[in-house]
C-alpha cells in the first residue's frame, strides 16, 4: 500500500512538471511515534503514531486496533491521510495511528487500560491544534471516549476537540456514523452526473457490508431507489438477487448479529464471484487491494466506487483503467468519514453541536465540490480519476 501510495504521487507529480525533490518532499513524513505498551499483565504491544504533513492544518486520521497493524501500513494511510484531506479541501493534514493486537482477545478492562496508555503515551504530541487522532478498524467512541478522557486529565484541555468519532454524549457529531457511506453515495451520483448517466438505472454490488458498505446501502435504497444492490458480501459469504436486495433488511439482519452464510432469502455466492458479477457499479468497502493482478480479469462492472482504502492495486488499476473502467479513488470516494470528522473538530472548538440535517447539508457541499472538481481536473488533464485527485491534492499542498 505504501509503495501504490508514493508511486501515485510520483506519478502526479511528473505529470504536473514538478521536480523530484519537490514530489519527494511530498512523499516524506513528518515524524514518527514508534513506542510500546506495557499492560499490568506483563503483556507487551507495538504502538504507533505517524504525522505525515501538517502543511494544511493540524495532522488528521484514525487509530487502529488489529494484529497485523506494522509501521509501513500506518505511514502510507498517514500519507493517504494528507492527500485525502488535501483533496477534500479541508485545513487539515494527515496522520494515522494503530497498535498491533487482536482487540477481541482482551478483556474490556485491558483495552481500556491499552486505549488510555496510548492516549498518554501521546499527549504532548496530539492536540486540537496539533493532531487530531478518530477512530479506525476496531476503535469506536468507546475507545474515543477513554482516550480524550486520558488527553484532559493530562492537560486539562475540556474542549473535546483533541479527538474526533467521539460518543454523542462526549461531543461527538450526529452524521458521523453514516458520514463515509453517504459521501460514497454522493461521490457516484456526480460521476454518473458527468457521465450524463444520471437519472440510468443501475445495479450495484457491495464487497464488505459493514460499517461503511451497509450505510452506502440504506442511503442509495433512501435517496436513490433507481440504483438497485443485487448482491453483498462479508468476510465469509456473499448473497445475490437479480430481482434486488431490501439494504434496510439486510441492514437489520447484519445489526442483530446475522451472517450471510446462513442468509435464506438469496442465493449464495462465492467473495471472488460478487467481484466478477456482470454489474454496472462495484462498491468496494472490504479491504485493502482486494482486486488486484489475480483477479482483476474477472471484473465486468464499467464504474468502482473505492469506498475502503487501497482496494484496487497499482497494476489492476492501470490495467482497468486501460479497459475504460472509471475507477472513483478512495481519496475522494471515502472522504466523508474526513469531511465529517472535521466538523466535528469544528464544533468542539465552536463549543456548538449542530443538527443532523445541518451536518449532512455540509457533507454534501464539501463531497460535491471535491468531486467536480475531480471531473474536471480528469478532463482537463486527460488523466484517470485517481491521478486527477492527486493532482488536486498536490496543487494545494504545493500552493
Ligand atoms: P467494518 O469492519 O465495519 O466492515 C468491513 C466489512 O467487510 C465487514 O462486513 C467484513 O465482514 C467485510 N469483509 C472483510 N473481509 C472481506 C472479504 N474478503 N470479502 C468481503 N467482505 C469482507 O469496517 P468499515 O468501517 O465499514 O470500513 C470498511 C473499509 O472502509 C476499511 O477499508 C476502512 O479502512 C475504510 N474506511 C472506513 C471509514 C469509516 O468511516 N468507517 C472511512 C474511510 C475508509
């Protein structure tokens, strides 16, 4: 992932006539957190914390908890982080956080003494006007919450804003929860919008119904009942209907627990066929490089909405984009988790708590003007969408 990020930058940078040492400066982080945590128990875990650029405002972007969290995984979604935030057009930079552990085998006594511990570990280089650290692959407000707590009895800062993904109760912002998946939403209409494709029926499938695939769902069933989802996945199945799949029943059945591998209402099908269905947007909101040099082949939808970071690798990329498939990059079609996030930050610091609508009013003007912007750069250049985004990003961290 490190090495498709750079290599994209590189290759935006070219394009632009930037010089290497400008593009490698582009390249580079910042500083680099690397330390370890000690719980009572003797048990020892690899921390980090990478601050890409802070050219555009204070370091930005997730903690994660998962085992195979590594140093060069946190530096190249740090650096995504700093792209992201510059494409979006928020005064933020980009950083990201992670421990390498399997959340799952703690008690909630440990993960909570392993949350706090990282948050003090932190302190005197985080902060509302430093770095603002959310949530990310298994961390939630829960984990938030112990983390600010621990940022405030350090510094006795109460303004909330020293992180962001909090709980509602704790200064959290309402919209956040559903924020990435209704900027994906966003992000696809205006392209179908470009592509004069507005008002087209489309069919759609979904890898990853979680989090972010199941609220791209709802709110394409709410506000797009033209686009029909025929088929989604998890880590272990994947189910399909040409007739269409009820999102808010899946949804529902996905809230209480339920796999779909015991899914009866659908048929079954494999992860790698969801992939090759014969559709006109795939939505991938699984994983990282989940189509790549083995698999690309099999693809047959003409549009990828890049709603998880990285899903497509570097040589399927360019080999799909060669076929004419338009790919919306993760830096744009993600960035409402971001955008949201922002202001989140924004009405701590305001001290005010904005309604839903409101939220979602702003969400929609940042990932409308993110994406036209976008279209345009694309068609100007004469370059990929994800090139185009880069560009964008690169202009105003070079202005
Ligand atoms: P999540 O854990 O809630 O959901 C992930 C889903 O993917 C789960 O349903 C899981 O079962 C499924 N999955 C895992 N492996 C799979 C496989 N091989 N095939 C099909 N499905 C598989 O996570 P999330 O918060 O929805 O995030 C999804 C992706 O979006 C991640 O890559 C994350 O980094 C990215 N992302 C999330 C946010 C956010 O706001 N949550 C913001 C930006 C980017």
């Amino acid at each position: 992932m490190l090495d498709t990020a750079h290599a994209m930058i590189r290759r935006a940078g070219k394009k632009m006539g930037l010089d290497n040492e400008t593009i490698e400066e582009l390249i580079k982080t910042n500083k680099e957190h690397v330390f370890q945590i000690e719980l009572d128990n003797g048990q020892t875990y690899d921390a980090y914390r990478v601050q890409h650029s802070d050219k555009l405002g204070p370091y930005k972007g997730g903690i994660r908890f998962h085992p195979k969290v590594n140093l060069d995984e946190v530096r190249a979604l740090a650096t995504l982080m700093s792209f992201k935030t510059a494409a979006a057009g928020l005064p933020l930079g980009g950083g990201k956080g992670g421990i390498a552990v399997d959340p799952k085998k703690l008690s909630s006594d440990e993960l909570e003494q392993l949350s706090r511990k990282y948050a003090r570990h932190l302190t005197p280089h985080i902060g509302p006007d430093k770095d603002v650290p959310a949530p990310d692959v298994n961390t939630n407000g829960t984990i938030i919450d112990w983390m600010v707590d621990e940022y405030e009895k350090e510094t006795g800062d109460s303004s909330k804003a020293s992180f962001t993904g909090k709980s509602l109760a704790n200064g959290g912002s309402l919209g956040r929860d559903a924020a990435t998946g209704r900027g994906g939403v966003i992000a696809l209409r205006q392209l179908l919008a470009h592509l004069d494709d507005k008002n087209k029926d489309i069919t759609y499938a979904v890898q990853g119904f979680g989090n972010v695939g199941s609220f791209f769902t709802t709110v394409a069933a709410h506000d797009h009942p033209n686009w029909k989802l025929v088929a989604a996945s998890d880590s272990q199945s994947a189910i399909y209907s040409a007739d269409g799949l009820d999102a808010n029943a899946l949804d529902a059945y996905k809230t209480k627990g339920g796999r779909f591998s015991d899914f009866k209402d659908a048929t079954q099908m494999s992860n790698e066929g969801l992939l090759a269905l014969d559709v006109d947007v795939l939505v991938l909101a699984a994983l990282g490089d989940s189509i790549n040099e083995a698999n690309y082949k099999t693809i047959e939808a003409s549009i990828i909405l890049e709603l998880a970071n990285g899903p497509v690798g570097e040589e399927a990329f360019d080999k799909l984009s060669d076929r004419g498939v338009s790919i919306v990059p993760d830096i744009i079609a993600n960035a409402g988790g971001v955008i949201v996030s922002y202001l989140e930050w924004v009405q701590n610091k305001a001290g005010e708590h904005w309604s839903e609508p409101e939220v979602n009013k702003k969400l929609e003007e940042y990932m409308v003007q993110a994406s036209d912007e976008l279209y345009r750069t694309a068609k100007q250049e004469k370059v990929s969408l994800k090139e185009a985004a880069f560009i964008n990003a690169i202009k105003r961290l070079t202005e």
